[in-house]
C-alpha cells in the first residue's frame, strides 16, 4: 500500500519516530497543544487528529485511536507499516480490578489479554500471548517510579465489550489481571507482527472496588497527565 493510506493523509516523515496513542482525538489535540512546541497538525481523517512537534528537543507525535481493537489495529498498522514509525505509546484510560489501585493511579500493561478475535488473522496453532516491549516497559517503570505515584505492571484486559452482558469483568482478576481497557491487545500484536516496539501506559479512570472514585469525562479528556509526561519522557 501507498500512502497517504485510507485512514491518514500524512506525508512520509511527518510522523515522529515515536507516537504516543490516546484513545480521543480531544486528548491528542490536548497532548499537542499543552506539551509540544511547534506542534504541526499532520492528519485530520474523520476528526482522528495527529500532531508532530516537539518535547524537550525531542521529535514527537501524538495521534488518536479512536475506540476498540479494529480502530488501532487500523491506525497503529499503517504507522508501523508505511509511515516508518518505530514505537507507538498508547496512554488511554482503565478500569481497576485491583484493591491496591485507585482512582488516577498507573497501570503499565507488560501483557494484554483479550476477549476478543483479533488474533485469529494470524491462523497460529494455539494461543498467542501479546507482550509490551522490553525497553519501553523498563523505561517507563524507571521514569514512573521518579514521579512518585502509586503504580503497579501487569497483565491488562483488552475487551471487545464496554457494556458486558456476562459482567464478567472481575473474573480475570482471578488470574492476576489488573484492569480492563480495549486497545492493547491489537497493538501489541501489529507491533509483535511488524518487529515494532509498544506500550500501554494507563491512567485508572474507574474502579470495580472503589466506584465512588470514577472519573469524568472532561476530567479524562484533561487532567490525566502524569501517564503523557511518562510517555514523552521515554519517547525515542
């Protein structure tokens, strides 16, 4: 395929080496106007804004994902594929299984499990296991670590359901699952396909334990900043 793709009319090398992947187009164009200099608005299909500019001297581009695995299956692809990107950084929202997270707290995502099919495409005899990257997950730790928040690393639920009729979502807590979001699944596998690099860093937005402490909408959209500055602090 050629570019521009059908999902993104940038040029070659208008995107970063590095790309950090929020889920809304809001909290992209937030990322970019609060964090970058010189931000460049370099893709605008269906309102999925990207941006590259730069962090502390540093060449850096945020775009959104929009909603679910098959929407960053698609955009993560056609970046690691024909856009040369090497490292995609997703910093999205979570839900909490775990008693020891709360409200805001960090979650980086080392494995992603997943109810959904995404993985039949690649016809493997048994069950593939979709990992973060090693040097993006050791560097992430490292950095939230100096920011002194609470955080734990783990396993993730990527699920294809918001609203589970099952409302089984407590049952992966059983195997040690921290929370429950719906992209890194697919990401972690288009980067394991393509020999790419990917993390999850999340912000716990929602509790199953403590559901006096969710969050807002507008407070998603704008105030889960600690996860973006990790992300831009460990962009290559």
């Amino acid at each position: 395929m050629s570019i521009p793709t059908p999902h993104i009319t940038a040029k070659f090398g208008d995107f970063a080496k590095t790309v950090l992947m929020p889920g809304d187009p809001k909290r992209a164009e937030h990322i970019a106007k609060t964090y970058l200099t010189d931000a460049v608005l370099v893709n605008d299909v269906r309102g999925v804004k990207g941006y590259t500019g730069y962090y502390k001297g540093k060449r850096v581009s945020v775009m959104a994902s929009g909603m679910g695995q098959p929407s960053i299956g698609i955009y993560s692809y056609e970046l690691f594929a024909f856009y040369g990107v090497e490292n995609i950084i997703r910093v999205g929202s979570c839900g909490s299984f775990d008693k020891d997270l709360h409200a805001r707290d960090i979650v980086i995502g080392m494995g992603a499990c997943t109810n959904g099919n995404y993985m039949a495409q690649y016809r493997l005899a048994g069950t593939f296991s979709p990992i973060a990257s090693y040097s993006l997950l050791e560097k992430a730790v490292e950095e939230t670590r100096k920011k002194g928040v609470n955080f734990k690393v783990g396993n993730v639920l990527s699920s294809d359901t918001f609203y589970d009729d099952a409302a089984s979502g407590m049952e992966w807590n059983k195997m040690g699952v921290l929370a429950v979001e719906m992209e890194a699944c697919a990401l972690y596998c288009n980067a394991a396909r393509l020999s790419k690099n990917a993390l999850a860093i999340l912000t716990v937005s929602d509790s199953f334990i403590y559901p006096e402490e969710n969050t807002t909408a507008k407070e998603r959209e704008n105030s889960f900043n600690t996860m973006v500055e990790i992300a831009l602090e460990i962009a290559e």
